[in-house]
C-alpha cells in the first residue's frame, strides 16, 4: 500500500469515528426515547407498541433484498447509496414528533410509516455501509479497531440520553422536553450526515463507474450461501439467537414506566449505566478475543444473555435496575463487537454484499415475528414476565447450538473454518 492510500485510509478512518458518534447521538435520542414518548404522550400500550416494533423491524428485513440487488448490481456506486438511505436513516425517525400535533386516529398510521421508512432505509445503508468498512479496515486491524469505534459510539449514546436526562429534569414540561430533545436529534443527523458523505470508498475499488464483474450471478450466489456450511451454520444460529432476544423487545420501556412505576429520567439512566459498562468492558473482551477467538467468546455471550430477562422478571424495581443493567451491559458488550466482525468477516468478499442482505432478511424477518409472539402472549396472559422467560430459555437454547456449530473467522484469508 503506497503512501497516498495510507493517508486517504487515516483520513477515512477519522471522518467515519465523527460520523458514527454523531450518528449514534442523533438516532438514540430520536429511537432511544420514541416508545416512553408515545407511553406517556399518546398513552400506547401493550398492543400498540408491539406492533410498532414489528413494524420497525420487519421494514429492516424486507429492506435486504432490493439492498441486495443495489449493492450488488451498482457496487461502483455502494457510497452513494449509503449516503442517500443513510441520510433517510438518521433525520427520519426525529419526524416521530409530529405524531404529536395530528388527530389521534392517525397519530399511529404515521408513526408506523414513519419507522417503516427510516428503518427500510437503515438496512439498505446498512449493507453498503458495511461492504465498504470492510475495505477500509484490514480484518487483522478490526478487533482493535471496531472495539475502539464501539466505545466511541457507547461515550455518544451516553451523551444523548444524558442530553435526554438533563431536558427531563430540568423541564417539567413533557412535551416540551421532547420537542427539544427531536429538535436536537435532527440538527445532529444533519451534521453527521455531512460527515457521512465526505467519507470516500477506497481508491481504485470498484469506481470504473461500472457495476464489478461478478463470480455468480443471483441465483448461484444464493446457492452458494446455502452450500457454505459455515455460511449457513451461522445464518442459522444467530437468527435463531435474535428470535429469542426480539420476543420482549416492545416491552423494555413499557416494563419500566408501567410494571415498575418509573419515569422517563429512570429510561435515560439505566440506559447510560448499560452503555458506561459496555464501554468498560470492551477494554476486557477485545482481549478475550484475541486470546480465545470470536467462536468462544460469542458463545459465552450468548449463554450469559439469558441472565438478563430474568433479573427483570423477578428482580426489577426502580432502585434495582441500574445494577440489572449494568449485568446486562457487560454481558452484552462481546457480542456487540464479536457480531459485527463475524458478519464483516465470515463470507467470502465477492458474496458480501449478498450475504449480508440475505442475513438482515432473515434476521429481521424472525426478529419481527418474535416480537409479534411476545405481543400477542402479553395480551393473551395480561402479563410480560412469560414473554421474559420464554426469551432467557429460548437464548440459552441459541447459546448450545451455537457452541456445536458456530464458525471461526481465519483472519489471514477472510474466509471461515471450523
């Protein structure tokens, strides 16, 4: 690598850690406080708030194929794609605010378009982003590197709900305080997405201006995927691992602010104290990485994640869920890493692209209907604690699988081996 290519790499490298972090503030105000607004503004319950999130993530599944067949058919033009959807991704869910000011009979109509579309867009982002990261950054440097771009993004996250938290306690106004809070997130995406598009691909990759030649078309790359059996092992196992994770995702906020009685400021801090911990235990698990490898180190994240559905069942209260999210922030924080390296990693870089499409279509695709599973037990028994242990059995069920099947990911080649 010459000596340009090295100082254009620095530079690309600089810009994405401003672009992550102001992205990461924007949208964890915007998306981080959506459903205790619509729970205390709108008065969503159970029913509503599962179908939004049903709603936000099936947008993201059925994203993956036209992602696909964009990233893949117009690889030369990967960065503007991201920079386009990105954009949509980052100032979209900010527009939730305006839920606020509309007749109620469609204050819920637009918010489920509007997380439609600013999640449909994050996954067509989502795919371009990732399939130019990782020509940015060499496989031997991304444990480091990634992990570093994680504590960033942990120290922004924490800045915005601290933002949140501040506006909650010194506002007394609700609707007030979250004017100014959407307010804030949209003028941040802006930024970011400045930042976003001076973000170069690397030079001399795939910008001919025609779209790269491929070793399959469509159809045989899709064969392909499924005759990998490493490919397919992981496909597999981490939808099986987010199912289990999605069957209580309505339910955080709700268990908080309903079940336990707490408040919006009690949200913004168990999620700054989930964060913090996470940013700790980074510095811890990176090296775990190194030393053990990405297999062993997201099985046992897996298996410990079980743990956490039931502290809240039988242990929340408002005094006791700071140390429950912290457990849950350290437990979390290797699979943070580990799952984006193995989804970077693992496929072969000319089926990326596809690969990547094909899991954020299935992934999504359980995920929605795990959430969807979870709202529909909620409303049927009156209570969320059998959603919270049907998901804690169910992750511990994904962690077993995983830990006979799971792949390694050879960093020398960038393809997987067992």
């Amino acid at each position: 690598m010459g000596v340009g290519s090295r100082v254009d790499m620095n530079i690309n490298k600089k810009i994405y850690l401003a672009e992550t972090t102001t992205y990461n503030f924007a949208v964890n105000i915007s998306i981080g406080m959506s459903n205790a607004l619509l729970i205390r503004l709108l008065s969503y319950g159970v029913s509503e708030l599962g179908l939004l999130t049903f709603i936000r993530i099936l947008a993201y599944g059925v994203s993956q194929v036209p992602a696909a067949l964009l990233v893949e058919h117009y690889r030369h033009k990967r960065k503007m794609l991201w920079n386009l959807f990105g954009a949509l991704n980052r100032l979209g869910p900010s527009l939730l605010i305006l839920s606020l000011f509309l007749p109620k009979d469609y204050s819920l109509s637009f918010a489920l378009v509007v997380s439609f579309l600013s999640q449909f867009a994050g996954g067509v982002a989502g795919v371009a982003a990732t399939d130019v990261l990782a020509d940015i950054i060499p496989v031997g440097e991304s444990p480091s590197f990634f992990s570093k771009i994680n504590q960033l993004n942990y120290v922004s996250i924490s800045l915005a709900f601290i933002t949140s938290f501040a506006a909650f306690a010194l506002i007394p106004d609700y609707l007030v305080s979250y004017q100014l809070l959407y307010t804030i997130s949209f003028a941040i995406g802006l930024v970011s997405t400045i930042f976003l598009v001076k973000i170069r691909d690397p030079k001399g990759f795939v910008n001919s201006g025609k779209p790269i030649a491929r070793l399959y078309d469509d159809l045989e790359i899709v064969k392909f995927i499924f005759h990998d059996g490493r490919l397919r092992r992981y496909l597999l196992v981490i939808s099986l691992f987010n199912f289990s994770v999605n069957i209580p995702a309505p339910f955080w906020d709700y268990i908080v602010m309903v079940v336990i009685g707490g408040n919006e400021l009690i949200v913004v801090l168990k999620n700054v104290v989930s964060l913090a911990v996470k940013s700790i235990g980074m510095f811890f698990w990176k090296r775990e990485i190194a030393k053990y490898g990405l297999r062993k180190v997201t099985v046992i994240g897996m298996a410990s994640t079980a743990v956490v559905p039931i502290l809240y069942k039988d242990f929340a209260t408002s005094t006791s869920l700071l140390g429950i999210e912290a457990v849950s922030g350290y437990i979390w924080a290797p699979l943070d890493l580990s799952i984006f390296l193995y989804n970077a990693y693992l496929p072969p870089k000319d089926v990326r692209p596809a690969y990547l499409s094909l899991l954020g279509l299935t992934i999504n695709s359980v995920s929605s209907l795990a959430s969807m599973m979870g709202t529909l037990i909620a409303v049927s028994t009156g209570d969320v604690g059998s959603v919270l242990l049907a998901s804690s059995v169910l992750r511990g069920v994904s962690a077993s699988i995983a830990y006979a099947t799971l792949p390694e990911v050879d960093e020398k080649n960038n393809v997987a081996r067992r």
